[in-house]
C-alpha cells in the first residue's frame, strides 16, 4: 500500500526520533515508544468547519465537534495497522493528546508547517485549526529537511490576547483563559468576567482568530467533525462524547454558571 493512501489523505511528515529523544515528557504513553525508535511521523487531523459553524459558539472551536480523542484515535488506528501490514518487520505505536512527543516541534521539524507566537503548531492549508497526533517507529523514513520553523510574527496574536498571557517566550499558561477555562477549583472572579466577556464555557480561540496564518484555512476533510458539530454547551450533564468530557461535570457547570449568573445580572 503506498504512503498516501495510508495516510487517508491526511497530511503527514517525517522527523528524526534521535532529534527529541532528549525532550520526552514524562507521562505513562512514554513506556509504549518502540525500542531503537529511528522516526517519529507527525500526523494533522484538520478540524475547521467554516464561520457559518461557530455562530454564538461558547466553546473553543476544538471542542465544537465530538471528542477528538475518538475521532483521530479511530483513524490512527486505521493508519496504524495498515503501516503495519505494509511493513511487518516493523513496529508502529501512535500517541493522541497523550503524547510523550514535543508535537509542535515535531509536527515543525517534519515540514508540516510552523510554530505561531502563541505557541501553536500553524499549517500552511489548515492554519492553527488542526490535532497533532505522532506515529514512533523502528524504520527509518528520510526525515524532512531542516527549515525555518516560525510564524511571521506578526504580533497580532499578542495584541488581541485579552489576559496578556503571549510573552516573548510564548504562553504562561497561568494566564491563560483556555487553561484557566479547564482547571478545577473557584474560579478567579477577574478570569470570570473575561470569561463572560468573550461568553467562554470551555477554552479561548481568540489568539487564533486573529492570526493571519489562519485566513484562508481549509475546511476539514474529516466527515465526522461535521456530522458532529455543537458549538454550545448549556447544562453539565451535555458533556458526555465530548472533548472536555475528560474533566467532569464540576468544572463546566462552575463555567456555565458564572455565563448564566452575568446573563441574570444584565436582565
Ligand atoms: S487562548 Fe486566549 S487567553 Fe490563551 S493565549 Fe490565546 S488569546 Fe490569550
Ligand atoms: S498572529 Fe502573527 S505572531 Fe501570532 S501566531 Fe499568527 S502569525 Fe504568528
């Protein structure tokens, strides 16, 4: 089977394993890497859908269609065993999310486009609107070769970002409304009202809006981002198939409730 259809279309790259082995993160996925590990293939699951899609959104526009988790585990697992149809000598482990790769850097290194100011990995067709995923192997690919890696740097994303949270050295999460969306406990009552003032229940996106590597993005080939679409979420107990499922009830409904508290206030 040739590499493209393997790969179902979807973009894909190749990087040298040896070029992160230092820059692992620790997490449970990383006892899975493949022994004598040479390459690592970056995958992109593109998600955009079109504005007309996430008209009075008040989730980010990564958790508008059913978990993604599901969605790109399904396909990697399609990818995978094909690869190791293909190449029976070989091993091939995929991680999603749960990555103990640098999936920016390595999405990066393997030509699939660049690192954004915001710290987001930016496709030339898909823009910043796309999941990472990585396959690790024992064979060897001609990994891509050595680039510029880095958005325009513009800045825009810089200006727009509403809590200051992009410095010269990328993102501090700490003041970040999409971590601070997703972290458990009280809610910080200035992180509420910009949570009310740009009507987020579950992660931010304007840092992406504005960026002008993301004009133009194509619409996702994946079916099932579409077939799944919900920009909204208006009760905790909704959050069943969906990306932030992961976190609970708690903390949408503590989301959810400062929204709907400004609503009653402003009545
Ligand atoms: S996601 Fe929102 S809060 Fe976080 S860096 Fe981007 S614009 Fe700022
Ligand atoms: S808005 Fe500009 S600086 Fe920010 S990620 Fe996009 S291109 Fe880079």
């Amino acid at each position: 089977m040739k590499l493209d259809e393997i790969f179902c279309g979807l973009p894909y790259g190749f990087s040298s394993f040896a070029a992160v082995k230092d820059r692992l993160i620790e997490c449970r996925a990383k006892a899975r890497l493949p022994q004598n590990a040479e390459t690592v293939i970056s995958v992109l699951f593109p998600y955009y859908l079109g504005e007309e899609y996430y008209k009075n959104a008040n989730v980010s526009r990564y958790a508008v269609s059913a978990d993604y988790h599901i969605i790109t585990g399904g396909i990697m697992e399609h990818i995978v065993s094909a690869l190791r149809e293909t190449y029976p000598e070989n091993t091939f482990e995929y991680f999603v999310d749960n990555s103990p790769l640098p999936e920016v850097r390595c999405a990066a290194a393997a030509g699939l486009g660049v690192i954004g100011r915001n710290a987001l990995f930016i496709s030339p067709v898909y823009g910043s609107w796309v999941f990472l995923g990585e396959i690790v192997t024992d064979k060897y690919f001609p990994p891509a070769a050595p680039a510029e890696n880095f958005c325009v740097g513009c800045s825009k994303c810089v200006s727009a970002c509403p809590v200051g949270a992009i410095g010269d050295t990328g993102v501090t999460p700490e003041k970040c409304l999409s971590y601070l969306s997703q972290k458990k406990g009280e809610l910080d009552p200035a992180v509420a009202q910009k949570m009310v003032e740009y009507n987020c229940a579950w992660g931010c996106d304007i840092c992406q809006k504005v960026c002008p590597m993301n004009a133009g993005a194509r619409l996702t080939p994946i079916e099932a981002f579409f077939d799944t679409a919900r920009p909204y979420v208006t009760a905790a107990d909704e959050i069943e198939g969906r990306a932030f499922a992961w976190r609970g009830k708690k903390v949408i409904e503590r989301n959810l409730e400062a929204l709907n508290a400004s609503e009653k206030t402003s009545e």
